[in-house]
C-alpha cells in the first residue's frame, strides 16, 4: 500500500506519513509496508530523495515502544547487530530504522540453503555475544509463572479452540505430568539472557552479523532457549540430525565462550529437546490464538511443522511419553477430523 497522501480517513497513516517527511527531511517521501509484526506494530519502507529507511509504528496504547528502545540500547552496547536508531518520537509511536533490505534470513536459507552453514555460524556468534551481556537490573525471568501461562496457551487454544479437546482421566494426567517434567527441566538450566524469538525470520542476512530483530521481550531464561529457537524455526526446517550437528556446534562453542551449557553434549541435546517440546507446544497455542482472538490465520498452516518437530523428539525421550500417547490417540485424530 502506497502513501503518497495517507489513505483516506487513516488518521493514524496521515500522521506516519508526516512524522516520517519532517523525519527524512523530505517532503515527498512515500511509504510502503514493509513487513507486519504478530503484534501490532507495523513496518513501513521509505521511498524518496534519499536512502531508503524503515518506520517503525508502534500504536500508543497497543504496543509500548519503549521496551524495544530500552533493550536495544542494552543489546548494542554489548555488541550485538542491531538495526541503527536514526529518529525516534516515543510519545507517539515512531521510531526512523536503518533499512536493513530484503529478505529475511529464514527467506534467503528457504531459497537457497547452500551457504546456511555460514549463516549458521554467524547467528551462533550473535547469539553468544547476547548471551554474555549481563542482563540489567529488573530483567524479567523466565521462571514458574511464564512457564505455566505457555503450557495454558497450548491447552486453552490449541487443544480446547482449536481442536474441541476436553481431556480428562489418563489423558490429562498424562499432559499434566509432561508439562511438569519440561518445567523443571527449563527452571534446572542455567540461566542468560534470552531473546525468546532468535529465529531465522528475525535475523537478517547482513554484514557484520546477521542482525537481530524483534528482541523487545528479553528475559533471564534458560541457556538451551535461544539455541534450539535458532534450529527449529516456526518458517524454517531442517532435517534432525543436521540440527542435531548444529546445536553440538553451538555446544562446543558456548563452552569455549564460557557460557554455562552443560559439559556434556548429550545433556545438552536432551535439555535442547525438552525445551523445544516446551516452546513447541507453546507456539501452537500462539498460533491458533492469532487466529481465533486477532483475526491473523496465516499461522495456521504452519502448525503441522510443530507437530512434525514432536514426532521428531518425543520417540528419543521415555519420561515425555504420556505426550507421544496423547498425540496419537488423541491430537491427530482430531487433526485429521478437521481436515476431513
């Protein structure tokens, strides 16, 4: 969508459009829609006398800019690549970005893969660079209450909304004590700084870097989060035993960085399994979310790759196998039924 002049009764595009000329400096820019965050932040590219640049909207009342100007401040004095701040106006919502181009990683690797090692490498040294920041001072932690609120999300919005699962009896009791068992083991982990999003789809494949996006809900969580976000994207899948290779690069390397991974590597893959179990689970209670509450059902099609990354771990785990039952008898029947 083209804002030569805003759309018409857009109140709030008029306003973009505005702050972004006086920004730039140039009277005739124009915006186009760049990308659309899950939330309800908005990206616009600039067109114009100059390079182009990237707006970022941030709605008041709908999404606080200021979390994300905070951990970016964090994020690059402790050299991580971020996107340059070049103009800001927090009251209302508008920040001027370094326009970092298209496309996204997870869209480079999904076109062409044969540099993804390369890539890979590149987002693992990122990744330690933000792992060894020190979190500030009343940094959220990815504790108990988190954790129990993400198990919440995949029962009310998958199980219930989505699929018209009640469970009781054996079936729940068995959900119950998986989730129990992947709560303790993420609240056993040590714990640093946590993006909760590092994936392909925001990192950007520039140099130096890649660049990191979307890292305003930085907590103190565990040390197996990120890197397993990293390999088993929500847009980008890879065969397990590549991961598997990936996340032992990852290993091998924390430990030389001094970050507090587990020294064995096989502890370090079950605790990467378990928490990927965790965060899958979560992201399809997110995703069916989206779609029931905000009206955004593109996520949808991609909840069969979460129950593909289940199939993959679930089998090489005992204790997680009240869950394995409970997909078969229960969550793939009912899968199936809807798409019948």
């Amino acid at each position: 969508m083209n804002q030569t002049s805003s759309s018409p009764g857009n109140a709030r595009g008029a306003q973009r459009l505005q702050w972004a000329r006086t920004a730039l400096e140039d009277p005739g820019a124009t915006l186009e829609r760049a990308s659309i965050d899950a939330g309800q932040r908005s990206y616009w590219r600039s067109a114009g006398q100059g390079p182009s640049r990237i707006v970022m909207d941030s709605p008041p009342g709908l999404e606080d800019v200021r979390p994300w100007l905070h951990w970016h401040g964090v994020l690059a004095a402790g050299g991580v690549r971020l996107p340059q701040v070049l103009a800001r106006d927090v009251q209302a919502g508008f920040l001027l970005l370094e326009d970092l181009g298209q496309p996204t990683l997870a869209q480079r690797l999904s076109r062409d893969g044969s540099d993804a090692d390369a890539w890979v490498d590149a987002a693992i040294a990122q990744l330690l660079t933000l792992q060894a920041i020190v979190p500030p001072e009343g940094t959220g932690v990815f504790g108990e209450a988190l954790l129990q609120r993400d198990a919440g999300l995949f029962e009310e919005w998958f199980l219930r909304r989505h699929l018209g699962l009640e469970l009781d009896g054996e079936p729940s009791q068995g959900l119950h004590l998986v989730q129990r068992r992947l709560m303790d083991n993420a609240l056993s982990q040590h714990r640093v700084l946590t993006h909760r999003d590092f994936m392909p789809r925001n990192l950007m494949p520039v140099l130096p870097g890649p660049a990191v996006l979307d890292f305003q809900d930085c907590v103190i969580g565990p040390v197996a989060y990120d890197p397993v976000s990293l390999f088993k994207d929500a847009f980008l899948s890879w065969p397990l035993a590549r991961v598997d290779g990936w996340l032992l690069r990852y290993h091998a390397r924390a430990l030389a960085a001094g970050v507090a991974v587990p020294r064995s590597p096989d502890i370090f893959l079950r605790d990467a399994d378990w928490m990927g179990v965790q965060r899958h689970l979560k992201i399809l209670g997110i995703f069916c979310r989206l779609h029931y509450r905000d009206g955004k059902s593109q996520y949808l099609a991609d909840l069969p790759r979460f129950i593909g990354y289940l199939d993959q771990v679930l089998p090489r785990h005992r204790p997680l196998q009240p869950l394995q039952r409970l997909l078969d008898a229960h969550i793939r029947p009912a899968l199936q039924a809807r798409v019948a």
